[in-house]
C-alpha cells in the first residue's frame, strides 16, 4: 500500500540588521547593543553573533517587538562584526562594525602611597565598568566607589618601591594603560632640634622616609611656608 500526505513547507525571509545602536562602545563587558531587525520570524533563542563566523562569539538576546537586547562580551579585538540568528537562521553582517574602546585613564591621585596601606586613590578616565578596581604591584584593590568615569580604591598594603597602577576587575588587569605609581615607607620622626622656639625659628627634623617631593612641615593646623628635605632623614 501507498501512504498520502501533504507537507506544509513554509518560506521565510533571512533576518536582515536594520540598525545597531550604538556603535562604539567600551570595551568592558558591560555595553549593550541594540539590534533593529527585519524579516525576523524566531524559530529558536535569539542570539547576536560577534564576529559573525561559525567559531565567534554567540549571545542569547531579548527580543522585544523587532528589537533584540544583547551584552558585548570583552573582545580581543577593537572592532567586530555583528551577526542575527534565530538559532536556525542567520543574517548578514550588519554594514557597520562595532568600534571597541577599551577602558582608559586620565589621570590618578595621588601617585604615591605607603606601604602599610590605607592611602585613598582616585583614578580618573572613562569605561569603568561596576566591577572594576585598582591593580598595583599585582595586587587587585576593590573599589571603595566606582562610576563610569571615576574609580575610588583603599591602597592595601605592599612594598616600598616603584610599580604600575593599572584597572581592571579581580581577575585581570587592563595592561594597555599602566600609570606609573610609588609606593614609599611611612615617614618616622625620630628627633627635632630644637624642641621649642619662636616665630620664625628655623628647626631640624631628623627620621626616616621622608620623601623628595611634596614633604611638608606643620605645626598644629599651621603649615610651614620654608621646607627643605635634604636627605630621606633629614628635614630643615
């Protein structure tokens, strides 16, 4: 005997990329792309494709009307491909790459710290993720405050000597950016000479680790206008 029946067979458009916004983005793993698509009937999970490939990188999105969400993963390049597939489907490559920037600093303060920890650190620049924190001496800080453009760190507690303050998260550090960073020996005041004096008296201090730069004498809340450290013992 013969066995009759219809198959129902149904044609469907490819996905087609509209628009993605935005198109440069941090590269921080954090960013989320917009995908404005046409012809876009789901027969599986929607994923953005960076890279576009079969080896790239694939990323479940969330679709909403024809708009699909989806998080940029950290990339090892600074621009990619992007690619829509339903999971069965797959568009063409959206004619606009995504341009990736990585985190970048502009300045940090202070640039020294000592050694027994504690110095409050402030990294100024663009890109920072929430998770981001301070990376000296190969030791990772959490961050005491962080937004996009300002990172707050408690310095811990490291050797005396010349390093590299980079940011990144507790896993790794972002190394194309590397500020250069002290870290000193608190000062120890052992002796002053003289122990009192007048208005205008010029006195003697003697200890250890002060340093060249950016020393100061104070007496109460009053400031000394005259400092001059003559050796990392001796100050006048």
């Amino acid at each position: 005997g013969s066995v009759d029946s219809d198959l129902n067979f149904h044609f469907v458009d490819r996905p087609s990329i509209l628009a993605v916004q935005p198109t440069t983005l941090f590269n921080s793993g954090m960013s989320v792309i917009t995908v404005s698509l046409s012809s876009w009937p789901p027969l599986g999970r929607p994923y953005c494709i960076f890279g576009c490939r079969a080896d790239s990188v694939s990323v479940e999105g969330v679709v909403t009307g024809s708009a699909m969400q989806c998080l940029v993963p950290k990339m090892s390049v600074d621009s990619v491909e992007v690619c829509a597939s339903d999971g069965v489907l797959r568009s063409r490559p959206f004619t606009t790459r995504l341009t990736l920037f990585l985190p970048a600093i502009a300045s940090v303060v202070p640039t020294r710290a000592v050694s027994t920890g504690g110095t409050i650190i402030e990294v100024f620049g663009s890109g920072f993720p929430p998770e981001f924190g301070c990376w000296t001496g190969g030791h990772f800080s959490h961050a005491v405050a962080v937004d996009e453009h300002v990172i707050t760190c408690r310095f811990p507690k490291q050797d005396a000597g010349r390093t590299t303050l980079m940011v990144g998260d507790e896993d790794a550090a972002y190394e194309h950016v590397q500020i250069p960073f002290e870290v000193v020996t608190p000062a120890v005041i052992t002796s002053i000479n003289p122990s009192e004096g007048s208005n205008g008296s010029a006195i003697s201090v003697t200890g250890s680790g002060f340093s060249l730069n950016g020393m100061h004498c104070a007496f109460g809340s009053v400031l000394s206008p005259h400092v001059s450290v003559r050796t990392s013992s001796l100050i006048t």
